[in-house]
C-alpha cells in the first residue's frame, strides 16, 4: 500500500528514522506552522464577509434632509409608521438625534455640531430578506409621499469596497497557501534526496539482494510521514496557541466587522485536516522522488 507504516523492525533499521535529531521535522513544523496562520486568515476573512454580506445586504439606512427641525421631525415620525406597515421590512428603528451628530463629531468636530447646523434625520431599517433594486425604489417613492426630500441607501452598496478588498485578501491568503504547500513539497524532496545519497551504499546492496525499488521508497516513505507527522504536530500545536491568543483580542476590537473576523468550527476542522494532507502529500513526494532517483542510479 501506499501509506504502508507495517514495515518488519529489521527493514526500519535499514534507514534509520532519527527523529527531532534532523532538521527535517524542525522545518516542516515551520512551514506547517505558516500554513496554518495563511489558512486561518483565509478561512476567518470568508467566514466574516460571507456572515457579514448576508447580514449588510438586509439593512439600508434612510436620510430625510429637512433643513426645517420641526418638519424633519414630523416626517420621521410618520416615515417610520409607513414603513412599520410594509411587509417585507422586519424592523423599523429610529436614530436619535443626539446619536447622528455624536456620528458627525469626528468629521465635522464639536464647535460645529453644537451649533443649529441642520443634521439629517436617520432611520435604520432592517428586511426580512435582502432587497433588490425595485423592492428599494418602491420603498422610497413610497417615503417620498410623506418626506419628498430623502435618501434611502443600502448598506451592502457602500460597504462593496470593504468586502472587495477582503475578497482580493482571500485570494492572496489562497496563493500564500499554495506557494507555502510548494515550498513543502520541495523541502521533503530535498531531504530525501539528502539521505538517499547518504544511504546509496545500502541500496545498493537491497537491491542486488533481490530488491525492488518499491520497497526502498516505502523505507523512505515511512520516514518522511514520521517527520512530517513530528512537524505537523508541533505547527498545529504553536498555530493554535496563535490564533486563539490573537482572536480573543480581536473579538474586543472594535467596530463590529472587525470583531466578526473570528475562526468558524469548520474552519478548525479544515485545520486540523491540513497537517495530514501534508503528511500524505510528503509521502506522495518521497515516493515519487526516491522511484525517479533509483531509475537513474542504478
């Protein structure tokens, strides 16, 4: 078989395995190590646009522009009872007044905000499922009978750059994590080309007692999974002390799309699935490389 571990104690010895006494563990474990980090990165951006789209693309924001304070508020106030009574709306919240120019204060400063400056009334408006264009059109000439001067903006419109340039992240995430699989592949190639030199005289002599070169690959396979194993162990292990001590501190950060960039369990499941990819993949690698050596040796 392929992944064969079941080798007779006599042919282990032939190779021996030295493990943590090479280098080759060591190295695995590191690229495994950023492996895992790329991955999680990847995996947590998806996790919080795909979460984050969904729930953007179900609220819009509605301005009245009413310089006149008294009529601003009147229309409001009937705004809001209008759109309580669409059906496809599942909430309806007003913004004070007092929140929308502590929103302005940053841009604006407090001289300017305290003053009798005129500031849009907001009201926040949730869907029961994600509007298209003509649901948002209906719903704004339907406003406009009760407030002409208004602006109704989905939330999903003015956040497209952010989530474009997460998605322009996860793709960069993936290409890392290809390169950093690549860079794998060529290091366990190298070490068993390494040892292979340093055991050349042993194969030879398997081989004019009878052996084949299937069998010196699967000597090879067996120590090369038994390293990558060792690796993948120790990367997973100092991977997941990263992200967890990092996601309890972004879980505090604010705003809330930041916070929402969190590992999903999936994503814990693909992780821990990675380093034995790996291990199968280093194998594959071994094989392959010590077949090809031997044809051209011997």
């Amino acid at each position: 078989m392929l992944l064969d571990f079941a080798l007779p104690a006599h042919d282990r010895k032939l190779i021996p395995e030295g493990r943590l006494s090479g280098q080759t563990p060591w190295v695995i474990a590191i690229m495994l190590f950023l492996t895992l980090l790329v991955a999680a990165v990847g995996l947590s951006l998806f996790d919080a646009v795909q979460k984050g789209g969904e729930d953007l693309a179900q609220q819009a924001t509605l301005q009245i522009i009413e310089p006149d304070p008294v009529a601003r508020a009147a229309q409001k106030v009937e705004v809001s009872r209008i759109l309580r009574d669409v059906a496809g709306i599942a909430e309806v919240n007003p913004v004070p007044d007092g929140d929308v120019r502590n929103l302005l204060k940053p841009w604006l400063g407090n001289d300017v905000i305290d003053t009798d400056i005129p500031v849009p009334a907001l009201i926040d408006i949730r869907f029961k499922k994600a509007p298209d264009d003509a649901t948002l059109n209906a719903l704004k000439a339907r406003a406009q009978k009760m407030a002409p001067k208004i602006r109704l903006d989905s939330h999903s419109s003015w956040m497209a750059p952010f989530f474009q340039l997460m998605a322009s992240l996860i793709y960069l995430a993936v290409a890392i994590f290809i390169l950093l699989l690549i860079a794998t592949s060529a290091v366990v190639i190298l070490a068993v080309r390494s040892t292979l030199n340093t055991h050349r005289a042993t194969i030879e002599i398997m081989h004019m007692m009878g052996g084949t070169d299937l069998q010196a690959a699967r000597l090879f396979q067996r120590r090369v999974a038994l390293d990558a194993l060792l690796g993948g162990v120790i990367g997973f292990g100092a991977a997941a002390g990263v992200i967890l001590t990092l996601g309890g501190r972004i879980a505090a950060v604010e705003p809330g799309l930041l916070a929402g960039a969190s590992l999903p369990v999936y994503g814990w499941v693909a992780l821990a699935i990675i380093p034995l990819a790996v291990t199968g993949l280093a194998m594959l690698m071994a094989r392959w490389t010590v077949v090809s050596a031997l044809k051209k040796m011997l």
